[in-house]
C-alpha cells in the first residue's frame, strides 16, 4: 500500500502477519455475523479526554467495507490503564463469552509507562496466548506505540524490550504480531512526521495517539488482516 509521505505511507513488509487466519476467514464465508475482539488499555478503549475516535470503531468500519459485509463486528473491550496481568482476568466475560473469530490484544503499553515487572508481563502474555490458544480463535498482538512517552531516557530500554518480549511470546506460539511500534517509527524516522502530529493535543504526558495517527494505525491494520492468508 502506497500513500503520500504527509499521510505516513503503509509499506507493506511492517504491516505484513506473519501467520495465517483460518477462524476469520471460515467466519467471513459463513452467513453468521463475524465477530472480531479488541482486547487492551487506552489504546483500545479510548479516552474521555480529547477527540480521538478509537481504532475498533474504525477497524470495523474499514472491515465492513473492504469485504461488503455490513455484519462484521468488531468489540471494543479495552480498559483504560489495564495491562497483561488485568486484562487476564477479563478474558472469560470479554473474550470467550464473544465467540470471536479473531482477537487483537494490544498490549505493552503501560508496562513501561508505569514501570511494570517487565519479566512479570512476560509471563502473563505467555499465560494469556497460551490459554487463547486453547479456543477456535485467530489472535494478533498489537506491540506499543512510538510516541514521545516512550522514548524517553528512563523508558526507552524498556520500550525496546517490551517489543521483543511481545514478538518472542507471539513467535512461541504461531500468532502474528501488528508492529505499531516499527510503523510509527517509520512515519517519524522516514516520512517525517512530527510527534505533535502523532501525538493527542489534549495528552500533556505525551502517550496517547492522535487523531491522524488512529486513523492511520486502523487503516494499516485493515490492511493487514484482509491480505493475511487463509491458512499455512
């Protein structure tokens, strides 16, 4: 996918997953409404402060018209502020409950920002994709967003490890991983788009995406999903 540099173009080997999604694409040829979860924090969620339309609103809006199906569903179960070992817990109620085809669970975030057990959160994403895997459902971890937050000194270590930790738990077991940190980073680094682009006006601790950043991730993530395989 190509767009224009001020637009933050999508290449295509950072939003390419790396395994197929055999339970989404037997539910998008099947007549039942197709039932997609989004699992995580703020990121997910949304935020009361600020105009940001978050990405699970989006995802199902782009979805719905990529495939012609007014019936795909995509639930919004992000909590502002959870991480790995919370939103563990809600997995029963806001996962399984669902009987989704595909869960997104964004994750990473705030294990940095609040300066989390990084092994803790490692072991709880292990737990988490373990236990998912037991079920019917196509998973897609989401990493962190590259954002000023976690950038900074105290901070961007953990940053860089989280991603990996998120990547090696993904690999472990056959799921794919959307890289919104390396994309991010590409529109920065290599379109130069500025943080305050990316960044939510209202956000004076400089984490949480903007508008135009949303929009984007959300459009990438489209992408991703719709050219991912059906099967291996």
């Amino acid at each position: 996918m190509s767009d224009m540099a001020g637009d933050g173009n999508i290449p295509a080997e950072l939003i390419t997953l790396k395994y197929p999604l055999p339970n989404l694409a037997a539910a998008l040829l099947g007549k039942e409404p197709v039932r997609i979860v989004a699992m995580g924090s703020s990121s997910t969620a949304g935020r009361d402060q600020g105009d940001v339309v978050p990405y699970p609103s989006r995802l199902e809006l782009y979805l719905r018209r990529k495939y012609n199906n007014p019936h795909i569903d995509v639930v919004n179960r992000g909590v502002v502020g959870e991480e790995a070992n919370e939103e563990l817990l809600r997995f029963g109620a806001d996962i399984f409950a669902e009987k989704p085809s595909l869960v997104i669970w964004q994750v990473g975030t705030n294990a940095v920002f609040h300066d989390y057990n990084l092994d803790g959160v490692a072991a709880k994403i292990a737990e988490g994709l373990a236990l998912l895997r037991k079920y019917p459902i196509d998973v897609v971890m989401m990493d962190p967003q590259y954002v000023t937050a976690m950038l900074l000194d105290a901070k961007a270590d953990a940053s860089d490890r989280i991603a990996s930790i998120i990547a090696a738990a993904a690999e472990k077991e056959k799921v794919s991983v959307f890289r919104r940190w390396a994309l991010m980073r590409h529109w920065h680094v290599h379109n130069n788009i500025s943080f305050q682009q990316m960044l939510e006006p209202a956000d004076d601790r400089l984490l949480h995406q903007s508008d135009w950043s949303t929009q984007r991730i959300s459009i990438a993530l489209s992408e991703a999903i719709s050219k991912a395989p059906a099967a291996g």
